[in-house]
C-alpha cells in the first residue's frame, strides 16, 4: 500500500483492495486503520504452537520427499532423454564426420521422447 508521506505514491488500485480483502479475511488479528507493510509480531490467539522435535522435523521432510519424488522422478525423465539423444547425435558426428547434423537430429529425437513422456503422463494413471 502507498504511504501518506510519499508525494509520489501511485493510487490505491484493484491489487491493493485484493490485498487488503485477503487480509481482512484470513490474518488472525483485526484489520487495522492504517495497515502498513508491517505485521505483527505477536501470535495469533488461537495458535497452539508445538515444539520442533528432531521426529517431527524428519517426518515432515520424509513426507515432502514422498510427495515430490513423482515430480522428481519426471524431470530426471527429460533430462536424461535429451542428454541420451543429444550425445548420441555427438557420437553420431564423430564417427560419420558430419557436424552439426547429428546433434540437430539428435536433440529434434530427444524432443520427441520428452513430448511422448509428457503425453504419457498427460493421459493419466491408466497407461
């Protein structure tokens, strides 16, 4: 939000009601009359903090290594694919002699294989 003191600051626009609209609606203190750029420090009165255990901390990073291993696993997926048919096209050049040649081919093929991995996790579970 623009500041009173500033003689150049633009006009509130739709992004600072959108703001201030998700704040009133989901900060856990009441809105203020001049809602500045800082909040407060102190904890909401309905937060029941816990203490950090070792346990607690390795079982939440257990379960977002489970949750992102899919993803994880997919881009390893196009990397390798376009390495492959990359350095295929390079050892391509170096038998045949014909740089440059092999490598396009090679990364047009490892484009290919990327759009199938892509289109076979597109459609779904059932493939």
């Amino acid at each position: 939000m623009a500041r009173k003191d500033d003689p150049w600051a633009d006009k509130p626009d739709r992004f600072d009601r959108a703001d201030k609209d998700w704040n009133d609606r989901w900060a856990d203190r009441p809105p203020e009359e001049d809602e500045g750029d800082d909040w407060d420090d102190a904890a909401s009165p309905n937060y029941k903090g816990q203490p950090a255990t070792t346990g607690s901390v390795t079982d939440a990073y257990g379960d977002g290594m489970r949750a992102a291993g899919s993803h994880l696993g997919f881009g390893l997926q196009i990397g390798v694919s376009m390495a492959f048919f990359v350095g295929l096209g390079v050892l391509v050049d170096r038998w045949l002699d014909t740089s440059p040649w092999g490598v396009i081919v090679g990364a047009a093929l490892g484009m290919v294989g990327i759009m199938v991995l892509v289109l076979r996790v597109a459609s779904g579970p059932n493939r």
